[in-house]
C-alpha cells in the first residue's frame, strides 16, 4: 500500500511540475546567427525572398512595384508586427512568426511548410545584416518587449466600452465609423515611403495581418504598426481601455464563409423591386462569392480592391433581378477615359515598370485619375451544354459572352436613360462593344452608404435580341462576376473577378398542380370510404346468412 501511495505522490508531483513548466513564461532569446547561419539564411533569401524585397533588401525587388502593400524595407528596419514598443526593433521571434504564418491579404505567403524550422531561423539572421540597427547594442528589442496578458472575457458591456474607446481615441477617422477603413483620412494616408497606404478593413478576417486572436488585436494597439499611420495607443488609452477596444474590434470581424457556387433565384409574385434595401430581397437566398485581380491577360491587376461580393436574385413571370452587395471604401461617380493617358510629369513616380501604364502604383499614386465605380453579371451566349463554357474574362471570337454592367456614373447622368450597360464580349483582345441603344433593356440602382455598395441590376427574362442571353426556368446559367473600383485606378481589364458560378430560376409549382392535387386527394379518400363502407357491409350479410339458429347456447 505505501508503495501504491508513493507512487501516486510522485504522479502528482511530476503532473504538478509538468504543469507549471506549461504555465511558466518561456524566455526569450536570440536565434543563432553566427557566420554559417547567415550563410545558409543567404542561401534561402536568394531563393525565396529577394524578388520581392530586393538583392539589398531594401523592399525594392522586381516585383515590388505590382504589390500592394510594397514588400518590407529589411534596411530602414521599420516592421508592423511586433511585441516590443514603438519605435524599436522585433525580436527575433516576432520574424519568425511573420514569416511562419505569412502576411495574409497582402503577398507574404506562409513559409509553414516551404522552410524547415532551421532554415526560417537562418533566413532571419540574414535578414538582420541589412540593417545596421540590428547590430547597435543600445537598440536591444529584447528589452523593450511589452507584457501582453490574457484577453479578458469578451462581454456586451465591455464590448460598448470597446466603442466608445474606439470613439475616443478616434479610429473612426482613419477606419471608419462601422470599420470598413472608409474614414475621412483613408484617402490621404501613406507610409514611411510616401506611399499610398490603405486603413483595414476592420470586418474582413482574412486582411488581419498579425492575426484576429483578442489579443493579436491588442498587440497592434499597445505597440502600434511601425512604418505606418497606425500609431500605438498606449498614450491615449489605458490597458483596461485598449482590451475594451479589442474586444469591439473582435465582435465585428467577419469571417468568409463561402456559400457554394448556385445562385437560386427566387420566384415572387409581383414587381421586382429596383430598391437594393426592400424586405423582399429577404425571400431570396445570398452567395457568397470569392473575387480576385485579374491576372490573365496584359494588363494584369494584382491589387483589386473588392476580393467579396453577396448576390441575390429575383424573378416573376416577366422580368429577373440581381442584388449585388460589396464593400468600397470610396463613392466614385465621375469617369474621365482620357485621364487614363498616364502624364509625362516625372512627379508622378514609375516604380517597376517601364511602362507607367502597367504598373499599378503608378496608377494609384496619380491622383488626376477620375473613374468611376461599375459592377457586372457575365453570362454565355449560346446555351451551354455540358461543362464547356465560354472564357470566364470576356468569353473568345468564337464563344462571346453577354454582360450587364452597371456604371455608377450614369446614375447621375440625367441624359442616360439607364444606369446599365448591355455588352457583348469576344475576348479579350477586343474590347467589350455595347448593344445598339435600341436594343438596351436593363435598368438599374445603386445605394453606396458607408463604405459598401449594393446594386440592383433587372432585365426582362426572355427577350428578341440574339445577343441576349434568355433566362429559361429549371436551366443550369453558367454566371460570373466582375467589379471596378474606380478610386484604385480599376478599368478595362483592371479590375477584381469571379470564374465561373451557376444560376437556376427555381421552377416554382403552378397553382393547378395544388387544385388537381386536392381534387385526387378527396376522390381517393371517397373511394376509400365507400370500399370500406361496402367491405363492413357484405361482411355483415354474410354472418347473417351463416347463423345457426339451431345452437341451443344462444
């Protein structure tokens, strides 16, 4: 027994400390960087990083100037994501951790599974020889690393306090006032650089550069983004205050849950509604679909402004009606093409390309671009048979493709009859040709209210142009969809889209089929009575006939 006793003493024991080493705080201490650590680190920069951020690692590589934000300057030494205080170096580990899990929402991939452990801790060390302020002593991050703590419990009350906080400290200035990084600075804002920087977009998870954890989000408040607008608020808020903020910031991240690749549309009795807000849109069942920068054909767009979009539809015996929701930080409702001639002022800086008009930052830098905001629904011409569909950009010569395009600006043009564009497409090497006026039927209405767009696009079902294409009920409609932002310099072939998803006008059930249904439905159960009633019937006669009046027991 005492031994069974001793044994359990020193199970507990060893749990105890077990659990104590879990507990305890790990120290924090610098990776190896001796001579063949750089070595190796070299090795690995020149095979993964410096196309990015150049030979010399000054964020300068030849792919930096199609990026969005740019790629980090190792030299100026100015890094975002951080668990020391403002204005000092990372810790070795805060780099390691951003270049495990990547940079999501910009194009700093997760190097989880493309680098060994070793290797990441190698490439670091080389990192650190860009910068002489990674060997100046008296600029040591180990001993400026702040104290995170443990998120408290998120609550209704504390997350009110949250934006109230958000109120005071004025994040509704750059962020928003619902944070869809639609402030009133948002346009004006740059980094160390002088280049355009843009506030996140509070509500997408899947921008969160450190992460979307409370206390990730507490972390970029207490120590703030260096190299960036975003400053720390350690001065402004208190600690109770910045988890407060924290918490709301949490509460109001969304995350993207793609909903499949069928759009029902819903069948109504009545007008279709032209207004994006009416309660009948609530009939209808929304998708979710994922959009990104076209990157196929000259010239590409790598940095598209909307990467989501919600769609609902609608449709009665006549016409059909398509809800687009998406998020656009600015209302852009002028166009000017000629704008598009990039000027010949070297003020306006080339950065990658040679040629100004390809290069995307030269576009977004420019401010005397005026374009304008338009939404799309593409579909094929010709009826599909199988899975061969036109090319989801613009269809080809042989297999066009049928678009309706909204166009912000001639919802206030008073001498446009229409705010929709009817278009044919036959490529990509030829540019999208407009339907005769005669033959322009869609109309539509666009809302654009704190930093998000939602836009009705309605069109009969069937109509007499063999360059329609006809909504037929119970049919599988290949459609896809395509978005321009015109603040971020998006038009022609710049701009976000979507491959291939499928429409079906849900059949619907005439009125008929319920009257025919209940007439069978009374006819089978009168001929179930009567059947039932002649059964009980013979069977009664039949025990009559059979009685023996002879049987002395009755």
């Amino acid at each position: 027994m005492k031994k069974i006793i001793s044994k359990i003493k020193f199970k507990s024991l060893f749990l105890i400390f077990g659990l104590m080493s879990i507990s305890m705080p790990i120290a924090l201490a610098k990776f190896p960087d001796g001579a063949e650590d750089i070595k190796a680190g070299k090795e690995v920069y020149t095979r993964h990083c410096w196309p990015c951020h150049g030979v010399e690692g000054a964020g300068d590589g030849p792919a930096a100037g199609i990026l969005e934000p740019r790629p980090r300057n190792f030299v100026s030494a100015l890094f975002k994501l951080r668990t020391t205080s403002t204005g000092n170096l990372p810790i070795d580990e805060d780099m390691f951790k951003t270049i495990t899990n990547g940079m999501p929402g910009s194009a700093m991939p997760s190097f989880a599974t493309l680098l060994s452990e070793t290797e990441r801790k190698q490439v670091i060390a080389y990192i650190k020889t860009f910068s002489e302020y990674f060997t100046d002593s008296s600029l040591d991050p180990y001993k400026a690393t702040v104290n995170i703590g443990t998120a408290p419990q998120s609550s209704p009350d504390r997350i009110q306090k949250g934006r109230a906080a958000y109120e005071k400290a004025e994040c509704f200035k750059c962020h928003g006032e619902n944070g869809r990084g639609n402030g009133e600075s948002a346009k004006e804002l740059t980094d160390q650089e002088g280049y355009r920087i843009l506030p996140r977009n509070l509500t997408k998870a899947w921008k969160y550069r450190g992460g979307t954890e409370v206390s990730d989000i507490y972390t970029r408040f207490t120590t703030g983004m260096d190299g960036t607008p975003m400053p720390s608020f350690v001065d402004n808020l208190n600690d109770e205050e910045r988890w407060d903020l924290s918490l709301y910031v949490k509460s109001i991240i969304q995350e993207r849950n793609l909903s499949g690749s069928m759009l029902k549309a819903k069948l109504v009795e009545g007008e279709l509604p032209l207004d994006p807000n009416d309660p009948q849109w609530d009939q209808a069942e929304p998708l979710l679909v994922s959009l990104a920068g076209q990157i196929i054909w000259k010239p590409r767009w790598l940095i598209p402004s909307v990467d989501t979009m919600v769609i609902k539809a609608l449709f009665n015996e006549n016409d059909i009606a398509f809800n687009l929701k998406y998020d656009d930080r600015f209302k852009d409702v002028e166009h000017d093409e000629g704008s598009l001639v990039p000027p010949t002022d070297t003020a306006y800086p080339i950065l990658a390309s040679e040629d100004p008009e390809f290069d995307p930052h030269y576009m977004i830098m420019a401010n005397d671009f005026i374009l304008r905001d338009s939404v799309a629904l593409q579909f094929p011409l010709k009826p599909v048979e199988g899975t061969e569909k036109p090319h989801f950009m613009w269809g080809y010569s042989g297999d066009p493709v049928y678009l309706l395009k909204y166009n912000a600006d001639w919802q206030e043009n008073t001498e446009k009859k229409s705010s929709v564009d009817e278009l044919l497409g036959k490529g990509h090497k030829k540019p999208l040709a407009s339907q005769p006026e005669e033959n322009q039927t869609g109309i539509g209405n666009g809302i654009w209210d704190d930093g998000q767009w939602s836009v009705v696009i309605k069109r009969a079902l069937l109509t007499e142009d063999k360059n329609d294409t006809q909504f037929e009920k119970g049919k599988f409609i290949p459609v896809s969809f395509q978005a321009w932002d015109g603040s971020n310099s998006e038009e022609g072939s710049r701009m976000a889209l979507s491959t291939w998803n499928y429409l079906v006008l849900e059949a619907g059930t005439p009125a008929g089929v319920y009257i025919y249904t209940g007439i069978f439905i009374a006819i089978a159960y009168i001929l179930e009575w009567f059947f039932t009633w002649r059964a009980r019937k013979k069977k009664k006669a039949n025990s009559f006939l059979n009685f023996n009046f002879s049987d002395k027991s009755y």
